[in-house]
C-alpha cells in the first residue's frame, strides 16, 4: 500500500502514534488509543516506515495551518499543496479531504512540529525539506505574508533549525536576497573559492534525494530534494562564474 493510502486508510496511525498518527485516526474515521498515542510521542522515534508516513501526514498537517495562517485559504495555496505533494489524480479528492480537516482540527500545529522534530532530530536536511514545502505553500499566492513567515520561523525553531538556517531557506523565497546565490549556500562574500566549494560540496552530498529518502523522506517528494539540488548548484555556478569574470577583467 502507498504512503497516501496508508494515510486516507488509516492503517499507519497506531504504529505512528502521538498527534500525527491520531489526525491519520480522525481522517480514517476511527478512533485511536489515547493513552498509546501519548507514549508513542514521548517514545516511539518511529522506523523508516513510520518516518515516511509521519513526513507526509507532517506536510498535509502544517501546510494547512499554515494557509490559514494570515486568515485567509486561497485556491493558489491548496493548489501548491497538491503540486509539492504530487498527488495522483486518483487521490485528489482523498487528499484535498485530509487537508481540509488538518485544517479545520482544533489542534494547534506545535504538537505536529514537536512529534516530527523528535522524529527527525538527527536529520536535519529532512527537517529542511518540510521547511522548503511550506515556504512554497506560502508563495502561492505570489506574497508570503509577515504571519505566515511568522509561522514559518516558529517551526524552525521547533524543528531546532538556526535562525541562519530559517534565513538561508527563506532566501529561496523572499526579498531582496531571493536569488542571492551567497546566502543560499549560506556563505559570506568573502569567503575563499576553496572554501565555498568545499561548502557547496557538502550541501550537495546532504541534500541528494538518495541520502534524503534513506533517512526518512517519502518518494513521493523526491521533487522538493530535486528541485532544492538544483537550486544549492545554480547558486554555486552563479558565484564560480561572476568570479571568474571579475579574475578575467
């Protein structure tokens, strides 16, 4: 069974337990052990299995929070939703349901962050990579508001990113420094060529879709890693180039 079917199905809820794996309880309309869930999100730091799905259901959960999150849902926001998730025409409607209820919950999304950063606590990129999708709900509507960047940092700060980190993702997505290759790779302008490219080089080696799904990353965003890669090496051959050219002067 797929991850999506997993979900809409409610068979991962009660190996996934804590906050995430009861909205999986509520979506499939059944109820889940309470007292087990408890344990399960002080405990239980899931499989790669349990990962995968708590990945998912994490995006679907915080994503719909987050687009109501400066009052108003836009179709743009949904829409960005599906695009990042790459829902198969099949499960459009199944999906577009669970993200209407995670939206409508009466849970707040601190508990969703808090399970997902236990979870993923030593990997860090995953935690990026989730950062990365709610960004891109954020833009949809082609402005990401001061509460939604609000939001935003929250979670970093849950997922226990830096404020750097929060920052270099953000550039991605907004300002004057959104296509600042320098703070994309997060390395200053006077760094050595040496050391940007040893920089460059990790970030690469962190951020292949193979590493990411071995750690717990669902195939089914194996888009968002792509998409982040070819942003990490644009921003370095942007750098290489404008130096070379200012060298060849």
């Amino acid at each position: 069974m797929s991850i999506l079917g997993k979900i809409i199905g409610g068979t991962a809820g009660l190996a996934l337990g804590g906050p995430l794996g009861a909205l999986i309880g509520v979506v499939a309309g059944h109820a889940v052990d309470t007292a087990r869930n408890e344990r399960s999100g002080r405990e239980h730091s899931g499989g790669q299995p349990e990962k995968q799905v708590a990945f998912t259901i994490a995006v679907i959960a915080l994503g719909a929070k987050l687009a109501k999150a400066d009052g108003t849902v836009t179709p743009d926001e949904i829409r960005a939703f599906r695009k990042v998730f790459k829902v198969p025409p099949e499960e459009v409607k199944n999906v577009g349901k669970v993200f209407d209820l995670a939206r409508r919950h009466a849970e707040g999304y601190e508990p969703y962050a808090r399970q997902i950063a236990t979870m993923f606590q030593n990997n860090p990129r995953v935690l990026e990579d989730l950062l990365w999708c709610l960004f891109h709900i954020a833009r949809a509507d082609g402005h990401i508001s001061d509460e939604e960047i609000a939001y935003i940092r929250n979670v970093a700060a849950i997922f226990g990113l830096s404020e750097d980190d929060f920052l270099r993702i953000q550039a991605e997505f907004t300002g004057p420094d959104a296509s600042d290759p320098y703070r994309i790779l997060g390395v200053d302008r006077d760094s050595t060529d040496d050391e940007i490219k040893a920089i460059h080089r990790n970030l690469v080696r962190e951020n292949h879709p193979d590493k990411l799904i071995a750690q717990g990353l669902p195939e089914e965003f194996v888009a968002v890693a792509n998409e982040k890669l070819a942003a990490i090496n644009a921003a370095y051959d942007k750098i290489r180039d404008a130096r070379a050219n200012t060298t060849n002067r």
